[in-house]
C-alpha cells in the first residue's frame, strides 16, 4: 500500500494513469500526451509498474502499457471506509473546534486570578432508568469510573462518599499526564440529592479553581431527570482550559452515564427474563 500511496503522489504519475485508463498506451504516446521526454515516461512507468498499477506489453518494438485497477480499488475502499468514519465521527472533531473557540472567547479574561468566580452552569438530562440506579452510578466507585470522563481519558480514582464530609475524589490520566480533584460531599439525601466540591489540582497540588456541584434526581414515568449545577470559584489565571472545556466535557459525561445507565437497564433485563425462564422450567 505505501508503495502505490507513493506512486500516486506525483502529478505527472497521477495523469499517465488517467490515460491509461481510457485505454492501453505506448510510451512514445504517453511521453507525447504528457509533455514528457520519453526517459522520463518511461521511469515514471517503472514506478508505477513497482507498485503494480500498470502492466507492460512488449509488442515487437514497441511497449504498450495498460492500467491495473485492482490496486485502485483497494485504495479506493480503504479510502471510503476512512471517509464513513470520519463523517460517523465528525462529532468529535466539532468537540475539539467547540473547545478551542471556549478558549479563545475566554483568552482575554484569563490574566488574573479569580477571574472567572462565580461562573455557574447547568445540565439537564432524561435518563432511562430508575433513580436508585442512577444514584448507584454516582456512589459506586466501579459504576462512577464507567462513565465520569470524556473519550479520551481514563478514570483511574473516583469516589464520591455519601455522607456528609465524605470524600470526593477523581482523578484521570491520557497519554500526556495526570489529572486529580479532590473536595468534599456537603450532603447526600438517597436517592434524591448530592452536594460536593472539587477542586481541580494542579501539577504542584495546588488549586487551579473549584467546583461546587449539586445533584437532583428526579424519578419520572419514563426514567430520572438529572440536574446537575455547577458554580466554580478559586480560579486562577492557569484555570482557562479546565474552565474551557466545562461546558463540552460535562455534556461528553452526561452522555457516557445515559449510555451507563442503559446498558445496566438492558443487563437487569437480561437477567430477570433468564430467571423467569428457569422458574419456568
């Protein structure tokens, strides 16, 4: 494949092969119709036979070589499947364009300390699934890491104790280092209501800005409506990205639990009609 990825990268290679696929040419033609001196048509040739995108016919005196498309197609359906994919997945590239506009819009504003305090946000979603569940993924540290952080990052700590003074822990790492929060829980009512803070650390353990978090779960005929605010203090100057990235990366994690919540929902499905099948039996 890196072979005819090369071949193809050269203009005067790309239109030899548009002639030849109208139909079969000699060099002299080809060096004719291309403005080449035949030398130069001739290796060109050579390459492009090397990758096996040509054919030569030795005619009596005459060389007449032909195109192969076989190698084109397999490029060209490597390159479809790399378009679908693309295109499945243009979602992630508007997060980063989202992302990086946050940053640019809050560039200015970022040159002093406390410069974004008292910001507040506010998420809303319909999950498919009963409240006790949802509350399970906030206070089981298995469930938690299932879903509380973007594609991308893995959670590597996370807990939220339910009581008051619980710790509230979440930490996370990429390829390019670490990333750790920690604050407190201020009250846990089961099923219905979480408070906690957390503040996001930086690489010396001290704080880039914290975020005050209220959970509301709401049992509903369809599921749980969560609210989740959010009000942030303590910032600093070096905050800007973290803060940037508030609005698009809560919405990547409230979609992670939605997907959470319902592959446990069709699990317990899974479950309940096997054991009505053995209490059947």
């Amino acid at each position: 494949m890196e072979k005819i990825i090369s071949a193809l990268a050269d203009s005067a290679r790309w239109r030899i092969l548009e002639l030849l696929a109208e139909r079969p040419r000699s060099v002299g033609e080809l060096a004719e119709l291309t403005g080449l001196r035949q030398p130069q048509a001739t290796k060109h040739l050579q390459t492009l036979a090397n990758a096996g995108l040509v054919t030569v016919f030795p005619l009596g005196q005459r060389r007449v070589y032909a195109l192969e498309a076989a190698p084109l197609a397999e490029i060209g359906e490597r390159l479809r499947l790399l378009i679908d994919t693309a295109e499945k997945n243009s979602s992630e590239r508007d997060v980063v364009a989202r992302y990086r506009a946050a940053i640019e819009t809050d560039a200015g504003k970022a040159d002093r300390d406390r410069w974004a305090d008292g910001r507040s946000f506010l998420f809303e979603r319909a999950l498919p699934a009963p409240r006790d569940l949802v509350w399970r993924h906030f206070i089981d540290s298995t469930l938690l890491a299932s879903w509380w952080a973007p594609p991308s990052l893995t959670v590597s700590e996370c807990v939220l104790e339910p009581r008051p003074g619980g710790r509230a822990v979440l930490e996370y790492r990429d390829a390019e280092g670490r990333y750790r929060s920690e604050g407190r829980v201020h009250a846990a009512q089961a099923p219905e209501r979480l408070v906690f803070d957390l503040s996001v650390l930086d690489g010396a353990g001290g704080v880039s800005f914290t975020g005050h978090y209220e959970v509301d779960l709401k049992a509903t005929d369809g599921g749980t409506a969560l609210r989740l605010r959010l009000r942030i203090t303590e910032t600093t100057a070096e905050a800007l990205p973290y803060i940037a990235g508030i609005e698009t990366g809560w919405r990547q994690v409230l979609d992670n639990l939605t997907q959470a919540v319902g592959v446990a929902m069709r699990a317990n499905a899974a479950t309940e009609h096997s054991k009505e099948e053995k209490d059947h039996d």
